[in-house]
C-alpha cells in the first residue's frame, strides 16, 4: 500500500470501522454517548463464571459470612471501574450484577444490609456520573427523585426521625437509584458482545438463585404444595420476589438470544438457563415472575417480527419452546405438585392487591395536596378502612404520600419510559426498549420498587446499541485528495487486509 493511500486509509478508518463512531453519526455535544471498544470474551471463559455461580449459591447458603463478603467485593469492583479506571462498561456490568444477586443476596440473609441491591447498584453509577461531572445527570430523571423527598418531613414530624430514616430507605432507595441509573445508561452505545456479556453478568446469579430453589424444592423429604405461594419452593424467601428475580433471568437470557451474536454453546445453556427458570417459577406459585416476563418478551418479540423470515424464526421457535413446555416440563411440574401449579394458575384474584390500591386511593383522596408521607400509607389506611397491608403498586402509593407532588413525579416517571421510545431508531433497540419498560412498568404495579430490577431495567432502556454498518456502494475515485478518493482507496484496500487476516 502507498503511502498516500495508506494515511487516507487511517483517515478514512473510523468511517468503517464497527463500535466506533462514524463521521456521519449525530452526537449532542452537551451529552456525548460513550462508545467503549473491548473484546468479547471466549465462550468458555463466559460459560465457567455463570456456572461458578452454582456452587457459590450453596456456599453462601451455608456460611453466613459470604453474603456479605460477596456483596462488599462486587461494590468494591464497581467502586473500582468507576473511580480508578473510568471504565463505563465495567461500571455496567457490575451494576447488572448486583442487580441479578440482590434476591440471592435476600435467600441467604442479605448482603451488606437489607436494601444493598439498590443502594450499591445507586453507588457504583453515582459515583460514575460525579468523575464526569454535573453535566452527566439527566435533569428529568433526578426531578423525578426530588420531587419525592420532601414527604420524608411529613413523616419526620408524624412518626419521629428514626421511623421516617427507615420509610425512606426502603421507599426512596428504588427511585434514587432508577434516577441515577437513568443518567448513568443514557451516555453508554454497546455493540452487540458488550450487552451479551452485561445481560449474561445478570443471568448469572440468577442461576445460583434457581440453583437454590431447584435443591429445595426437588432436595427436600417433604414439601407441602398449598393454595398460595410457596415459600419453601423459593428457598425460604419471598416467592414473588424470587419468583420475579426468575423471570427477569428469563427475559434477560432471552434478550441476549434475539439481539447478541451468542456462540453455539452459549446458545444450548441460554435455552437450558430458560427451561429451569419456568420450572422453577411454576414451583413457587407465584405468578409474578412469569407473566412479567411471557408479557414483556411477547411485546418485544412484537417488536422484532418486521419482516416475513423474521415473524417465521419467532414463531417457530416460540412453538417448539411452547411444545416442549406444554409437553414435558408442565406435566412433570404438574405431577410434583398435586395439581397446586395448574390450580394456581388458574386463580383470577388479585391476592388482595386491588383492596390495597382503592385504599391509597382513598388516603389520596382524604390527603391530596401533600399527601401523608413516605411509609405512611399504610397506618393511614389501617385507620380508614382496617388494612395493614403494605402497599404493593408503587403508582397509588407515590400519590397516597405524596399527593400532588407524587402526581407530577408519576407523570415524570411515564415521561422517562415514553422517551426511551422515542428515541430509538433501530429495530434491535427497540426490542430492548420495549422489553425493559414493560418488565418493569408491570413490576411496579404488583410489587413496587422491593427489588432494584425496575429502576436496573429503566436505565438499560436507555442504551443504545451500535447498529450495523451497511456495505458501502462501489464508487468511482475522484481527484487525488478528495474525499472520493480517500473512500476509494479505503475500498480498493480493504480485501486485501481481509485476505491477510485470513
């Protein structure tokens, strides 16, 4: 190659160049979108940390400690990406797994505290957007968590200093850290192996939560299959929580199948990853986990199915799936049971939740201006209508304890979704976008902000992903110099570096 056409080959390289940014690329230079370039790891490599994760359940299971060791290390290593090397990526996948193990976490005792799912997955992104400076915070996303602060005074000056400390964590945590995740996500472009290795860092915890549950369902003397959830199927914790952890490893493992180019093997453990997350979420008579994610998946698929082969691969692979489900795991699951999965299923009944909605809706009603404050809700409504349940929709309790400051940051909050939508201009991103939303939309109307999954699932809306570069036409070359004869000698090169690195 000369010289000449050798520097315009350079010049010309970014043009063409996947996972960088192309000159014809619009970027706002107010917020410019971090495009990271990292190699994909090799699928053993990938297939040996997931699986790891089996055995690392157990441990946790059996020694107190671990859990919190395990938790101070991953927000070490994410404190680490974000402060000492400035690595968005690695700050994305940490995030990604904290927000997989935090019902892990749960089964086991709880990591650090109770809420450090949320805290540490806002911590390690917050501590990202300050190393880039004020700029970085989306100014809708953080209006969204302001506007909610001032109930905790409410609640200060009702039920004292240390009621109203622990109201706000367990009620704000959830919107902080969807705020800060907003901001931090709403920067990154991922190629294609960049959001198969950030989803797979989430599937993998999850595995080791269904490894748990899988062990003390099918591991157990004797287990007593009720008319409600079950308890000891979930690993002797929450089932709509573990039951919902379940389900986002699904949508997850099936996201990274629909948009990621995964390996063979990768492939086979991603569908087997799936069949023992049904299996498992059956078990647990929740319905949480399984509608969340058959309802998200089927709206992204909707999404995917543009064209005549793709609507054909969907479908195929959606009935063989569906066969082998309907087929061989539903009856086994069936048969374990009783009966108590298909008669569960079967239920219409909100388990209570719509009493608890019209509730806050009442407490609306009685408090409408500024609300009774955060955690309030709930002695609130035991005193009007004798219920002592906890809120469980995350959209009356914001306008139950925050009144009409609760409404404004509700109408935030469907912004933020809305314009992750808005903004996509891919097929591909609009899968994801419509996946995530979804997900957690639904998780917030039947279990509020308990988990960090919807706030996690809310900032992920907000990546973009690299689109595919078409293949440049063939043209004729202009004067030397020009920039007809810059792509020319880009095209008349190109096979030539192919053919070497074959």
């Amino acid at each position: 190659m000369a010289r000449d056409d050798m520097i315009a080959y350079h010049k010309a390289w970014p043009a063409y160049c996947p996972g960088r940014p192309s000159s014809r690329t619009k970027v706002n230079p107010s917020r410019p979108r971090e495009i990271t370039d990292e190699k994909p790891r090799g699928s053993s490599f990938t297939l040996a940390f997931i699986v790891a994760h089996v055995p690392l359940a157990f441990a946790m299971q059996r020694f107190p400690w671990l859990p919190e060791l395990h938790s101070l290390v991953a927000l070490t290593v994410g404190l680490w990406f974000a402060l000492g090397r400035g690595n968005s990526l690695g700050v994305a996948r940490v995030a990604a797994y904290i927000v997989g193990a935090e019902a892990l976490w749960r089964i086991c005792g709880g990591g650090l505290f109770w809420e450090f799912g949320k805290y540490g997955f806002a911590a390690i992104v917050g501590a990202s957007l300050l190393r880039k400076g004020t700029r970085a915070f989306d100014p809708v996303a953080i209006g969204y968590f302001l506007l909610l602060s001032p109930a905790i005074v409410l609640t200060m000056f009702g039920s004292g200093l240390s009621f109203a400390k622990e109201s706000a964590s367990f009620y704000l945590s959830g919107p902080l850290a969807l705020a800060l995740g907003v901001s931090f996500f709403a920067r990154m472009r991922l190629t294609g192996f960049q959001l198969q290795s950030l989803l797979l860092a989430a599937v993998a915890p999850v595995l080791g939560t269904a490894a748990i549950c899988y062990w003390s369902t099918f591991g157990a003397r004797d287990i007593d299959f009720g008319s409600g959830s079950n308890s000891a199927a979930s690993g002797g914790f929450g089932p709509n929580q573990v039951s919902a952890a379940l389900g986002f490893g699904m949508v997850a493992a099936i996201l990274c199948l629909w948009l990621t180019p995964v390996s063979k093997i990768i492939r086979v453990f991603l569908i087997g990853a799936i069949l023992l997350f049904v299996t498992q979420g059956l078990l647990t008579l929740s319905r949480t986990g399984l509608w969340l994610a058959t309802i998200s998946c089927l709206l992204g698929g909707i999404q995917l199915a543009r064209s005549p082969r793709q609507r054909l691969e969907l479908l195929l692979s959606a009935v063989i799936l569906g066969l082998f489900c309907w087929l061989v795991v539903f009856p086994a699951v069936e048969e374990f049971s009783g009966g108590a999965v298909s008669k569960r299923f079967k239920e219409t009944s909100s388990t209570g939740r719509d009493d608890i909605v019209k509730g806050d809706l009442q407490v609306w009603v009685h408090h409408p201006l500024f609300g009774v404050g955060v955690g309030m809700s709930r002695g609130e409504r035991t005193r009007l209508l004798g219920d002592r349940h906890a809120s469980h929709t995350e959209y009356v309790r914001m306008l139950s304890e925050h009144g009409l400051l609760g409404l404004i940051s509700l109408s935030l909050l469907l912004y933020i979704g809305v314009r992750a939508y808005r903004n996509v201009r891919t097929v591909e991103n609009r899968v994801l976008v419509v996946s995530a939303i979804a997900f957690a939309l639904l998780f917030m109307a039947v279990s509020a902000m308990r988990l960090a999954l919807p706030s996690f699932l809310f900032a992920l809306a907000y990546v973009r992903l690299e689109p595919r570069l078409a293949r440049p036409r063939r043209i004729q070359p202009g004067p030397p110099g020009s920039s007809l004869a810059v792509r020319s000698a880009v095209r008349r090169h190109r096979p030539n570096v192919a053919s070497r690195s074959q």
